[in-house]
C-alpha cells in the first residue's frame, strides 16, 4: 500500500454514519482514485482554525510512481483569482486605489471604452472584456503553446469591441483578472509574483505557494496533471506563464492557511475582508452571486463560499460553509475530476439538511380549493395530496426546489419573519400557484 501523509483528527462530527471515522467515510468517496496507477487528489478539512483532516489519494505522477500528500504542489487554476482580488481589496482599503475609477487609469493602454471599464468591473466579471482563453484561441494559440503575459495583454489591449456595456451584464472573463495582476505590479513596483509572495503567502506561512511567472521554472514536488486516453493517461503540458487569473501553485494544507487568514482578515484586517467577500451588483440593481474571486452559494440550506479551477489536467475547489466553521479544500490532476462535487460529498459528512422539517406542513391554495402536505422522509422533502405521494423534492437554493413530477417543475418556499407564509408551485407553463401555510 502506498505510503500517505496523514493528520486527522478522529473526534467524529454528529453527521458522521454511526460507528464509522471520518477517515472512514472520506476513504470511501475517494475509494476509485486511492489505487497505485492512477491520478488522483489532495484533501483537506477544517473545523474552526485547525486541520481536521489532510489526506492524499492517488499518484502526482505516473512516471515515477509518486503519490499524492497534503504537500504535494497543484496548479489551482482559477482558486488563483481569489488571491488576486484581495491584493485589489488590500490596495483599495490601504488607498492605493480606487474600484470606481476606470482602468485606463491604470493601464492607458487599453482601449478607451465609453462608458469606461472599472477596476470594480474586472473584479465582478461584469466589465464587457472577450475572455483570453477564446481570443489565444482565435489567434491561432494551442493550449500546449508557451503563453505569456505579453501575448494575453496585447491581444486584450487591441479589443475595439466588448460582448457588452461595463455593468450590465456578468460573463466570466479571465481577462480581467490577468489585467488586474498587471494593475498590482504597476503600482507596487514588483513583479504579481513577487508581490504575493511578500504580501500574502509569507505573512501566512504558506511556504509552498507561488505564482509561477516564468515559463519551465522548477517547482519541487509538484504533480503533473493528466487527461484520460483510450491506453491509460496523457501527462497534460502547462506551458501558460501568465498570471492573476491562473498560476497559482499550492498545497491543500497552505490554502487551509489561506481559508483561516480570509475568514479572519489576517492580511488588511476587517475592512479588506469584508469588501473581498462582498458581492458585485448590476447597473439594473441586481446583486451577483460572485464576489472578489469568490462565489457565494447554498449547500444544504447553509452558506458556502468558494471557487473552482481547472487547467489543462488539475482541477481544484476550496471553500468555506460559515454557518459550520467548515473549510474544504479538494485538489485534484486528472481532466475528468471533478473537485466541487467530491467537496460538497465532504460537506454532506458535516452538513445535514436539518432545515427540511421547517417546511413540513400543510399548504392551501383558493385558486384550486386543494390542500396539500409538505412532509420529511429519510432526510428528503415530500409533496402529498389527499390521494397519495405527489413529488420528491430536491433543494437547489435557500428555499427552492425542484421537483421529479412532471406537471411540477419547482417549488419555491416563501419567508415572513421567523415562519414559512407558503410556496409557490411552477412548471412550464403554469406559473406560480400559490399555496398559504395553514399549520404554522
């Protein structure tokens, strides 16, 4: 068997299957990848500031049989715009800069759009900017060329057009963080790279984490990534050098780090956290789900706070849920890997659904003089009528659901205070029958 790092802690959280160890249980979901001759992932959990659980599964590379740790360098991908969205939210809180001025500020050397592009656009992907990736791709780029910083900025700097009006809509773009990392070196003086490096990762003790800048530099023990192939796996080539939307190399043990620094303010205290956690809005009023490199979302009826990566072979998800003091942070180097939802099975270990029984009940509707029942069973959400089982009901928001009947499409449950005032039933086409909550 091959040797693995581990630090666990054994105490079992209340969510955990009776008689069974979280090492038991996180095995299991890792059982297809814990194997001598496959690719395979990085796992790390925290409870409040500490390490819970780190673990490696798999090999971090093929050709010289050598298995994943906790320690093991990955390339995160796009976890990677999280950092460079706090060194904006630092310099903006220190008054190094304004989110609201344009760009061009900045950089004269983007085209001047009217109305202009602010940094605060680039930061919450609503800036109008063609992403780098399809623009390389236009360009003639292979994703296995060299790509440098100079080649993304001169193709963004000859941008005469944007998909849309800066604010009006959301389109994730690499662009705008590749330009927000050249706005850091710009008014620091040193390179992204470096600039991390002293003002985030050492202050953190994140020892093993850098942005690589330079094409072929040597990264110790880092994994290759792999795509799957009819014989076996392809060691996937990463020849992309630039930085600020990408390039982060890390371990899962330094973004556990990082998790505790951006739940704290560590690094500019409060008032930096604080604007890195908060959510862009539209011009037409509608706040984003998406924040400074952050996403916020639900899971269970709780809070979560996170990103994905993936990039030519490793795939990366690292997150908070507050409401449980949970971090989790899964990484991954095989193309089909899929990290977001081997960390929401992580969060179902911890996080039950403990917020179905509020909305068992009875419900009324007088447009269709019908009454019907909202019950739990076997932790799932039930819709009755008088004549048996109507629907299985599965959350997808706060208070959303959707259904398996298909003269039911979603549910949704509406708040008043405290106490559930009733839902709203859907399908394609009849919309929103109201149904009041007689039972409260």
């Amino acid at each position: 068997m091959l040797r693995k790092i581990l630090i666990l802690c054994f105490l079992t959280s209340g969510q955990l299957a009776l008689g069974q160890s979280l090492e038991t249980q996180v095995d299991s979901l890792f059982s297809s990848i814990d194997k001598p001759d496959v690719p395979g992932a990085a796992v790390m959990i925290m409870r409040g500031d500490s390490v819970h659980f780190a673990k490696g599964y798999g090999i971090a590379n093929l050709e010289y049989n050598i298995p994943i740790t906790p320690e093991t360098v990955f390339l995160v991908a796009s976890v990677s715009k999280q950092f460079t969205a706090y060194g904006i939210a630092l310099l903006a809180t220190h008054g190094e800069l304004s989110l609201d001025v344009p760009v061009t500020d900045y950089i004269p050397e983007l085209h001047a759009f009217t109305p202009p592009i602010t940094v605060q656009h680039l930061v919450h992907h609503t800036s109008g900017l063609r992403d780098e990736f399809g623009l390389l791709s236009l360009a003639g780029y292979r994703m296995d060329d060299v790509i440098t910083k100079d080649d993304i900025l001169r193709l963004i700097y000859r941008q005469r057009a944007l998909n849309f009006d800066p604010g009006t809509e959301y389109l994730y773009s690499n662009s705008g963080y590749t330009l927000m990392a050249e706005i850091i070196e710009r008014l620091s003086g040193q390179s992204f790279s470096d600039w991390t490096r002293d003002s985030l990762f050492l202050p953190l003790g994140m020892t093993k984490s850098h942005f690589r800048s330079e094409q072929g530099k040597v990264i110790p023990n880092v994994a290759a990534g792999y795509i799957t192939v009819p014989d076996g796996y392809k060691a996937q080539r990463v020849n992309y050098s630039s930085v600020g939307a990408s390039g982060l190399y890390t371990t899962a043990l330094d973004l556990g780090k990082w998790l505790t620094a951006l739940k704290h303010g560590t690094i500019g205290g409060e008032k930096t956290r604080d604007l890195a956690h908060t959510r862009g809005v539209l011009t037409n009023g509608d706040t984003l789900a998406y924040a400074f490199g952050l996403t916020h979302g639900q899971f269970r009826g709780t809070r979560s706070i996170g990103h994905s990566g993936s990039h030519r072979g490793f795939r990366a998800w690292a997150g908070r849920f507050p409401e449980y003091d949970l971090g989790i942070v899964v990484l991954g180097n095989l193309e089909e890997f899929n990290p977001s939802d081997m960390a929401m099975n992580i969060a179902a270990l911890f996080i039950d659904d403990k917020h179905l029984n509020a909305y068992e009940g009875t419900y009324y509707s007088e447009e269709l003089g019908s009454t019907l029942y909202v019950t739990v069973e076997a932790d799932t959400l039930r819709l009755h009528s008088r004549r048996g089982r109507l629907a299985t009901l599965s959350r997808t928001g706060l208070n959303s659901f959707d259904s398996d009947a298909w003269y039911l499409s979603t549910l949704e449950f509406k708040q008043e205070g405290d106490s559930l005032a009733g839902f709203s039933a859907s399908s394609g086409r009849t919309q929103e029958v109201w149904f009041k909550k007689i039972n409260q």
